[in-house]
C-alpha cells in the first residue's frame, strides 16, 4: 500500500510566535471646534459607547485562547478595548510604544476623519498616491514602516515561542503589519474594522506569515 500524503491543517510551528493584532474599539469622534487630547504627538480620543460594546465582544471571543500575554499602544483607546480581557485572565498589558498610530502631523485632533468625510482633494491624493507624507507634517511611510516593525519585535522578543499573544492597535498599524507581510501595495490592508482581529504568525527565520485578516465574527 502506497503511503497517503493527507492535506493538514496549519499548524503554528513550535519555534514561531503567533500574534494576534486587535484593532481598539471605536472612539469618540472630534467636536466640531474641539481638538481631542494630544499624547506623544498623536490624537488620544477614549472609546465610544459602541467602543467599549465592541471591547466586551472581542474579550468574549480571545478569552477561550490560551493567551499568555497582552500589549497596547501608549493611547487610551487601546488600553480600554484590552481592560475586558485582561480583567478576565488576571493579565497586566504591556505598552508598546513603536506600535502607536501613524502620526498624521496637521490632521492629527479628528481633521483627518473631517477630510475624509468631506471628500477633500488633499485626501482624495493621499488615498490615491497611498502616502502618509502627503499630510503636511505627517509622518513617512518608511519611518512608519520601521517603527511598526520594530515594535513586532520587541512583542516577538520578549514573548518568545509558545502559546499565542495579542497586541491591541490601530488600524494604521495593522495595515502596515500585512503589507510587510504580503509585500503588499501600502494602503491594501488599510481599513481594518474596529475590534477585529488579524492573525500574524512571525517565524524563527524572521519571515511573518499573514494568516487572517479583519476578522468580525465576534461582532
């Protein structure tokens, strides 16, 4: 009898670290007038009602997980969508400073949600050209781009091989983590949804495998 070759599911191998990458629940949007509180240079909005909804539903789902460990971002809306879960597994989430929002420079305090909705030219280019050096004073993609990959691994780092961790981000982050990934266009990964989940498996050789990307079953 020859020997059967069956197709197997993936398996994470044992020497890769699995990182579970969850976009913070939505916040509150800027007043018209009102500038939202600035934190290290990026807008530092807390959660919307629905926000904190969107927290406890992806603690729902995370909280069966073997997790071992949970990371933020130094702005509060990252901190508020983790406390649900890290409140369940008896976790203290650990601040990732490089994986904060890219910076916008003077579209930071919600002008950049006011030109998106208003359909602007300025942004219309920007989406286009997908460049975040477009805004004025906005941060480069390549300094965007390093820094996002050296925060993943300092995560990588410090929690080694084993049982799978998350790292609660911003959606800037997140698209920037699968084009590294895929090498993807730049923007391709984007429009994350808001507490969803994406699955990103780094490997011993340093390479990262995109494994799901903006899951929302949970909501």
């Amino acid at each position: 009898m020859p020997e059967r070759y069956e197709q197997r599911q993936f398996a994470v191998p044992p020497d890769a670290v699995e990182l579970l990458l969850v976009r913070h629940g939505a916040s509150m949007g800027a007043p018209e007038g009102e500038v939202p509180e600035l934190l290290e240079g990026h807008s530092n909005p807390p959660l919307a009602p629905s926000g904190h909804e969107q927290a406890l539903r992806v603690a729902d789902r995370l909280a069966a997980l073997p997790l071992r460990a949970l990371y933020v971002t130094p702005l509060q809306r990252t901190h508020q969508t983790a406390a649900p879960l890290a409140e369940r597994l008896g976790l203290v989430p650990t601040e990732v400073a490089d994986l904060r929002e890219v910076f916008l420079g003077e579209w930071e305090g919600g002008e950049f949600r006011r030109r998106a909705i208003d359909g602007s030219d300025r942004y219309r280019q920007v989406m286009a050209q997908e460049r975040w050096d477009l805004i004025p004073g906005a941060e480069s993609g390549q300094a965007f781009a390093d820094r996002v990959r050296r925060g993943i691994g300092t995560i990588v780092a410090e929690a080694g091989p084993g049982a799978p961790v998350a790292a609660f981000v911003h959606g800037g982050v997140i698209g920037e983590a699968c084009r590294q990934a895929t090498a993807s266009r730049p923007f391709a990964f984007l429009f994350a949804d808001n507490c969803s989940i994406t699955r990103l498996v780094v490997l011993a050789d340093g390479r990262w495998l995109l494994r799901t990307f903006n899951d929302i079953a949970h909501l």
